[in-house]
C-alpha cells in the first residue's frame, strides 16, 4: 500500500487493508509515496493506493469485496 503522513484517507484505508489482510492471514506493507521519488512520480497525489502483487490495485478506497477476491489466492 502507498501512502502518505497526514492523509486522513490514508489512514482510513491502511486500518481496512490491516483488518482484511489479518482476517485472510495474507502479509502486507506500506510504502510512503513522499520517501521514494519513482514513487511520487507515479501516485502523485492520488494516494492511498494499493496494490496486489506489485499491480494497482485501487486508489483512495478499499473495495472490501473486491480486495477480498484479489487476496484469496494469496
């Protein structure tokens, strides 16, 4: 997950991917898209985002159902 310090919606969405990944037992990061200039270049201001398996995955919201079926693989 990409993200960024003081971004509510960040926040938001790191506590959701936290309860899934937990719930499903799958590993997850955090990434600050502020701390790596390829990072910036590619998310900009479109944060959080997050990825599975190195793809977009999503931005600024977790789609539970959806990140649930991406995950049940894993």
């Amino acid at each position: 997950m990409v993200t960024r310090q003081g971004c509510h919606l960040c926040e938001v969405a790191e506590a959701d991917v936290r309860r899934i990944c937990d719930d499903m037992g799958v590993s997850w990061t955090l990434e600050d898209v502020d701390a790596d200039p390829s990072l910036r270049a590619e998310y900009g201001d479109r944060v959080p985002v997050i990825l599975v398996d190195g793809e977009e995955h999503g931005y600024w919201r977790v789609e539970e159902p959806r990140l649930r079926a991406a995950l049940a693989g894993y």
